[in-house]
C-alpha cells in the first residue's frame, strides 16, 4: 500500500471535497481518500500495482481541479 499527499487548487467547500473523495475513490485499488480543506490537500492510501499516480491525477484534473 502507497500514501501519498497531494496539494490541490480550487477546493474551496465541501462539495469540492466530496467530488474528489467520489471520483478517487472509485478508482479500482483506492483504499482511503482524506481531503483537508483548509490545508488544501488529499491524502490518498492507494495499491500502486492496481491504479497508477497518473490516473489519481487525471481523475482530479477531469473534476477540475488542479494539482500544486
């Protein structure tokens, strides 16, 4: 299992939160997605041998969102 913290721009509610909670967390081998508002960032608990950084990313870019 991989963790990693992302920095996101453009969250700003918990609408934004859930947005990115929902789509990462559907990604087939998404454990845990732990947005943090006020920080600005997703934590992400994630098996790298199922779901790559590169679709964790693009899934946030398709929401609209951009990553620091």
């Amino acid at each position: 299992m991989k963790k990693v913290e992302l920095n996101v721009i453009g969250m700003s509610c918990g609408h934004c939160a859930k947005v990115i909670e929902d789509s990462v967390g559907s990604l087939a081998g998404v454990e845990k997605v732990l947005v943090d508002l006020k920080k600005g960032n997703v934590a992400i608990e994630f098996h790298s041998n199922l779901v790559t950084m590169e679709q964790i990313k693009e899934t946030i870019d398709e929401q609209g969102y951009d990553i620091a």
